[in-house]
C-alpha cells in the first residue's frame, strides 16, 4: 500500500566541492533507491537556524514529495543519516 509523504531535508553544503542541484538530484536518487518513486523537488534555499546545529549556522532546505510504503521511511532516514551533507530530515504523510 503506497502513501503519499513529504519530506523536508535540510542539507549543510559547507565545504561543498559540486553545485547545491547536484547534491539535491543526488539525494533524490538516493530516495529512489530505497524504493519510493519521486514526484516532485522543491528547493526552498538557504535559511538561518534559530540556534547552530552540529556546528553549522543555516541549511539548504529542500522538499521532496514521493510516494512510498510506510516501512521505506526508515530505510530512507537511515540511508540518509549516513549522509554528511544532510543536516536534518523530517518526514509526514500528505
């Protein structure tokens, strides 16, 4: 049974070698991977934290809409938390 989900992931491009689009495509494939089927990317921008957060001061929050079963979430949150670039991430079903 597929769900849609939304999932905002703010991303920490410090010390960034390629462009913030290629980190956001990058992500994105590493949300297919997992299995969900994406439908769309919104990039936000970068935004200032109201206090730092793992030694950084802003993001680059980016939204993803995909649609999924429920148990692809926690492969996603843990294939992403391997991630350095990616700050946080939140997931909720639309």
């Amino acid at each position: 049974m597929s769900r849609n989900y939304e999932g905002l992931i703010i991303l920490n491009t410090k010390g960034l070698d390629s462009s913030v689009e290629d980190l956001v495509q990058a992500i994105g494939k590493e949300i297919e991977a997992e299995g969900a089927k994406l439908e769309e990317v919104k990039p936000i921008g970068r935004r200032q934290f109201a206090y730092p957060q793992k030694n950084a001061e802003s993001g680059h929050y980016v939204n993803y809409h995909f649609s999924a079963d429920p148990s692809v979430i926690d492969a996603i949150q843990k294939r992403l938390k391997l991630n350095p670039q990616v700050q946080l991430q939140h997931y909720q079903a639309r």
